[in-house]
C-alpha cells in the first residue's frame, strides 16, 4: 500500500530507489514509477542479502507486510504479517548491516495489537533502534487503494491518509534514531514517543 505513493515521493526527490517484491509481475509497475525492481523473498535470507549489497544502498526502508487484501481476512492474515516482523525483519536487517547501509527506517504501527502481533512489533522496534535506526509508527492508513477507500470512511484512530504518511516519511529521511508517530493529529514536525 505505502510503497506504492512512497516510491515515486522518494524518486523525485532524487533518490535512487530499489524497491523490493516478490512478485516478478509486479516488477514493470515499479519500474515505471522511477525505482529498481528487485524480485527477492524476504525470508530467504542468503538471497535477500545478495540483492540488498548488489544495490549498495545508503539506506534501507523497512516497509514490508504481508497483509491480506481484504479486511475480511485479517484475523486469518495476523500470523503472516507478524512472521514478516520478526523473521522479514530479521532477514533485512542483516542484510543492510552486510550491505554497509549507514541508516534503516522502518514501519511500525501506532496502535497497540495483542498476541503474537504484538510481540512481532515490539520485535521490529527493538531490533531496529538496537542498530540505531528509525521506527515511524502509522496510524491505520485510509484513502484509495486500503482497507478504507472511500471519503468518510475512516478506521478508528490512530490513523492517518496513505497520501499523507508517503509525504510525510520522506520528510522524515534524516531524522535521529528514535521511535516516531504519524497520524491524523495535524502536527507536521516529528516528536519522538520514545
């Protein structure tokens, strides 16, 4: 969801982009947004580590999920996203720490879960701060192309427009290491919660 307003934010500000799938057909669409495809599944490691040091990038952008399509089916999808935390998380880290990345950012969300979402967040958090870098914790995104499309359909708070948090992350490129909100509040400067 995030990455796809993300990447061509990213572009015109002239980063160069690679954006990872793992989904070969979705290739070509980042590839017309200005970004490097990479087909590579996150949870192979050996892999994930020769694509990440074959772009040698300066920093990592920690925006995978694994989320289902339709809100229907997230009680059933809770186990997968949270294995992206945890293991994907993992798996990326490593890779960017062997790739000399100098920064990591990475999503989180602003909600508490419960279970083994929970843990998997505060797995991502803790593994990411541990290495210096940054965690912007999104409210639930609403607007075109998520769970709540449609004006005036919101999600209950914390939440923020997908336009909004894609503009809002690349502001928040330089930021120190640190945990970081964004949401819905109106505050355009970063504070950091923790």
């Amino acid at each position: 969801m995030l990455g796809v307003r993300l990447t061509p934010l990213l572009v015109a500000v002239g980063a160069e982009v690679a954006a990872l799938t793992r989904s070969a057909e979705k290739a070509p669409a980042l590839a017309g947004m200005g970004a490097e495809p990479v087909v590579c599944d996150v949870f192979d490691a050996p892999a994930l580590e020769q694509a990440v040091r074959a772009f040698v990038p300066d920093m990592v952008m920690h925006q995978l999920t694994d989320l289902p399509d339709d809100l229907a089916e997230m009680p059933a999808g809770r186990a997968a996203n949270a294995r992206m935390r945890r293991e994907g998380t993992a798996n990326l880290l490593a890779a960017a720490q062997a790739a000399g990345a100098k920064r990591v950012l990475a999503q989180s969300a602003a909600w508490e879960m419960s279970g083994e979402g929970q843990e998997a967040k505060e797995f991502l958090e803790s593994a990411v701060l541990e290495i210096g870098g940054v965690v912007l914790r999104y409210g639930q995104f609403y607007g075109p192309d998520t769970y709540y499309p449609e004006t005036g359909d919101f999600p209950d708070p914390p939440r923020i427009h997908i336009d909004e948090a894609a503009a809002r992350t690349v502001t928040a490129l330089d930021l120190a290491s640190g945990i970081y909100a964004l949401t819905d509040t109106g505050q355009t400067d970063f504070e950091p919660v923790r």
